[in-house]
C-alpha cells in the first residue's frame, strides 16, 4: 500500500507565504479604508435606532412616548448619547431608523433585495 504524503515542500512553501502575504495585505487595507468602523456601520446604527424606538412603542400603553418620539426625542436620545455604541457609525442613520421605528413603519433594511 502506497502512502500520499502530500507536495514537497519546495512546492507548497511559496504558496502557503503567497496566501499568509495576500491576507494580511488585505487585512491591512480594509483596516486602513474603514479603521474601526465597519463596512456596514450605516445599517448597524439604522437597526439599532429601528429597535430601541420599537420596544418603546410597543410599551407605550398611552402612546405618550411614541408621540415623544416623533416630535424630536429621537434627536435628543442620539444626541445625550443614549443610542449606544451602535448611534456612532451614523448618527443620522440611527435616528432615522427611530423616527421609521416610532412611526411603526417597517425596517428598511428588511428582504433580500434593498
């Protein structure tokens, strides 16, 4: 019985040093287009600002903080830093999804297609 024991290692050296060199020359550059924000931060502070007004709106028993909401609390809350770690990707992004949120409005971030 024969025993495969894979490429020489003349062979596979260069191309693991080829991959390990292309992955870290793409790491460095996302990190150096986006540095600590994400790609994606605009739809990551949306949510967050749709969620936080939804779970208000879905307490409100007299409608009193909905109507807060949408006359400018969502403003203030962004801007007294109750939006959290999520409202500082896209400030006005996150109170747009709290305004979409309060108003009872479906998320637009939502379906496969956008």
């Amino acid at each position: 019985m024969h025993r495969h024991e894979g490429p020489p290692l003349r062979k596979f050296v260069p191309f693991a040093v080829v991959g390990v060199l292309a992955a870290v020359t793409g790491a460095g550059l996302l990190i150096g287009t986006y540095d600590d924000r994400p790609p994606w931060g605009t739809d990551i502070a949306y949510e967050g600002g749709f969620v936080l007004a939804s779970r208000i709106r879905g307490y409100d028993v007299d409608g009193s903080r909905t109507k807060a909401l949408l006359a400018g609390e969502c403003a203030r809350m962004e801007r007294d830093g109750m939006g959290g770690g999520r409202a500082v990707h896209d400030p006005a992004a996150w109170v747009a999804g709290c305004l979409d949120g309060a108003a009872g409005r479906p998320s637009r971030n939502q379906g496969l297609v956008r």
